[in-house]
C-alpha cells in the first residue's frame, strides 16, 4: 500500500511525465511549423549518420552533433542544481527537457540557420529535421541524466573529456559552436573547413 508520502512523489512524477510529453509534442508542432522536415529529403532514415560533411548530417535521429546535445544536458542539470535546488528531480528534468526543446526551436529558426551557414563551417546548413530534433532532445536528457549521477566535479571531467573527444573527432564542440555563433573567428573557421 502506497503511503501518503509515496503517493505524492507518485503525482509529482506523473504531472512531470505528462508535461514533458506536452512539451515534444508543442516542439514537434513548432518545428513542423517553421517548415522542417519530418525525416531526410532523401526520404530514408537511420538511427546514425556519421558523416558531418554530408546531406545526411542534421537530417537522421543521431549524429556527432548529437554529443553536444549530450553536453547541453550536462549544462541545463548544473544550472538547475545552482538555480532550482529545491525542484524535485522530476521537475528538474521537465526544466532540461524544456530547455532543450527551445534550443532545438531556436537552432532551427532562420536566423540561426542563416548564422550557422554564414559564421561557422557548416556551410550548407539547412536545419535539422522533427527526427533530429527528438534525437537531440533525447541525447539532452541522457546529459542531463549522466551528469545528476555524477554530480558536479565528475561530470565536469566528463564534459572536459567529451569536448576534447569532438574536437579531434569532427573539429566542433559545444563551446566551440558558441563562441562561433557569438563571435566568429575566422582562424578556427578555417581549421575546421580543413578535414
């Protein structure tokens, strides 16, 4: 028999669950709406597509990109540890999903496409489509997941780790993609054309 106590956790997680799935489907809405695809043009999908300079890049559920996702979970749980201490774990992760789901709208808004084309090396850029949008959000939560298991100092290292790992790996990571967006600098943009 449930306690009074068990009962309320109970709620509290149900009410998180039911407005996490409120939030990807007012995401996928969105994002539908600002004219992103549902998969790739070429009319195939994968669960991971390898290649970042190619068509198939942004377009499939998982790609290296996918990893910075990972890291902007670990982002969203150190900022919600500091901010929202005394939020329950499930509403927590409500936060980073949401957070999460309003990159993804931002990321694929005109704008920031247009930077991303402009600033950065990923010159033909069209977007992400809906399939890799819940792909990014996916790998978020699993950051987030990672680094509330963690805690701060471990998670750190492993965001540290995860970031050298991109670089060799595609010549990208998350900081890396927001200096570029911020203030682009043509040296590393340069660099990270030469693979």
């Amino acid at each position: 028999m449930l306690t009074l106590k068990s009962a309320d956790i109970e709620g509290k997680r149900f009410g998180a669950g039911l407005a996490i799935t409120l939030v990807l489907i007012a995401t996928v809405l969105l994002l539908r709406a600002e004219g992103r695809l549902w998969i790739c043009s070429c009319g195939r999908l994968s669960v991971w597509a390898g290649e970042v300079c190619s068509a198939n890049n942004s377009q499939q559920f998982l790609d290296p990109y996918s990893f910075t996702h990972v890291l902007h979970g670990f982002l969203y749980a150190w900022l919600l540890m500091l901010i929202a201490p005394r939020l329950t774990a499930a509403w927590q992760f409500w936060c980073a999903i949401t957070l999460g789901s309003l990159w993804e709208l931002l990321e694929n808004s005109d704008f920031i496409i247009n930077r991303y084309r402009t600033e950065t090396a990923a010159l033909g850029y069209q977007g992400d489509t809906v399939v890799n949008s819940l792909g990014d959000i996916l790998c978020c939560a699993v950051g987030f997941m990672i680094a509330r298991r963690l805690g701060l100092r471990r998670s750190l290292m492993v965001f540290v780790g995860l970031e050298l790992v991109l670089l060799i790996w595609i010549r990208d990571s998350l900081l890396l993609e927001i200096v570029m967006l911020i203030h682009p600098i043509s040296a590393l943009k340069t660099w990270q054309m030469c693979q």
